[in-house]
C-alpha cells in the first residue's frame, strides 16, 4: 500500500468529537499515524507481529497496523466514548479494506493494570502536561508487555527518557521529530490549532547476555 492511500483511509476515520482534554486525548491525524506505523513497518515491527496499541483512542495506530500485514492487534482504552468510535472504525476499515485484515481484540480498561504480551508496543500516550508522569507510566508498561516499543513523546525529555528505559532493559534506538498539530486549549470551540514539537522513539529490549550464556 503507498503511503498517501493510508494517509486518507486513516484520515477518513472517526475522531472524537469532544475529546477530553484532561486525559489529553489528541488523535493523532491521519498522515502522521501513516507515517509512525510505516516507520515500524520498514523496521520489521509490524508484518506478522502482535502489535499493542496503548491509549488507543478511536483506533488509527492500531488499525494502520492491520492494515500493514500485523497478525494481531490489541486495542487498550478505558474511554467508552472513544471505544464506541474505534468499534465503528473497525467496522468501516474491515468493509473499505479490500485486504484480509488481522485479528484484533478490543480491551476496556485502564492500561496501567493491563496483562497481555506483544512483540510490539505502539503509543502515542498522554503527554503528561495534565496528569504528571503518565507518559513515564505507559512507557514502563509498554517495556513490560513488548519487546520492541514505539512511543511519542514530547521534545525535549529525550535523556530522561533514555534512562527511564534503560532502568527498564531496554535501549533507545532511533529517534524521529514530528510536527504534531493539537487544538489549542482556549481555543477549543473555534478548532483552533498549534503545533508542538513531538519525538518518536523506537526502543529494543536489551540482548541479556546472561540468558544466552545459561
Ligand atoms: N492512540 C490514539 C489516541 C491518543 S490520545 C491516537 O493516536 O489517535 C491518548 C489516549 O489514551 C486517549 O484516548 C485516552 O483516553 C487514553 N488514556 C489515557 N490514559 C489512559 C489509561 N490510564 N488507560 C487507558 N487509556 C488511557
């Protein structure tokens, strides 16, 4: 699939219509959603996989996963709201898709206490300016529950975050600067937009040297 075709299915799916700025719902737009899951895709992060989707709002990382070739997706959200609207993207993407698309489960629930594994973990979780460190939080989750992790992040933690992970045995790789375009907070009623500078990050588990020596 090229590139601008997933840019315009993704954008043609459902956001929310009054997110809830508290719990930071930002859905990320189409065009970035494509161009975050083909960056896994390229690394051979999604064809065959088991991809996590934490903090999955209305869907679009998870759905531009299955729509790459994963073998199974896992949707964690607790919004209702949000999941009403990721069930009917589902069900659009499965009637527009003219490709078999994988397995997914959707689970309902707070993704801090979630029990699942994946081999990749994608997230664009809250940015942590309304409830502190919940980024730092989904971030410890998603080196528990996968072996490589794809995470968005505000700029300018980077070596916070390298240590974060690096407590947690896993190595930051590669990073890629977005320009992520959100509604101003005052501005909320007039769709107002501000872009702040965001970084993705790909981590990789840590070979264990020890294991290998066993
Ligand atoms: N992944 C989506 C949404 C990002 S916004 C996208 O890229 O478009 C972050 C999402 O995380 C929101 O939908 C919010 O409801 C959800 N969220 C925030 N804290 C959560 C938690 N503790 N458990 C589960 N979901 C959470």
């Amino acid at each position: 699939m090229r590139k601008k075709q997933l840019e315009i299915l993704l954008s043609n799916l459902k956001e929310m219509d009054n997110p809830n700025m508290f719990e930071e719902q930002y859905t990320t737009p189409g065009d970035i959603a494509a161009e975050i899951v083909l960056f896994a895709y390229y690394r051979g992060d999604i064809l065959g996989k088991k991809v996590v989707d934490l903090g999955a709002g209305t869907g679009r990382l998870g759905i531009a996963s299955m729509i790459l070739g994963c073998k199974k997706v896992y949707f964690v959200e607790k919004d209702k709201r949000a999941i009403e609207i990721l069930k009917d993207n589902l069900k659009t993407i499965t009637l527009k898709s003219n490709q078999i698309l994988g397995n997914y489960e959707v689970r309902k629930g707070d993704v801090l206490n979630v029990l699942l594994r994946g081999d990749t973990i994608i997230q664009n979780p809250p940015f942590g300016t309304k409830k502190r460190s919940m980024d730092t939080k989904f971030l410890k989750k998603a080196f528990e529950i996968g072996d490589v992790v794809y995470s968005l992040h505000k700029k300018g933690n980077c070596d916070f975050i390298r240590d974060v992970a690096m407590e947690s045995g896993f190595e930051l790789v590669e990073k890629k600067s977005i320009n992520f375009p959100i509604k101003a907070m005052f501005d909320i009623h007039k769709k107002k937009k501000v872009m702040i500078e965001v970084e993705l990050y790909r981590f990789m588990r840590c070979y264990d040297e020890r294991k290998s020596r066993d």
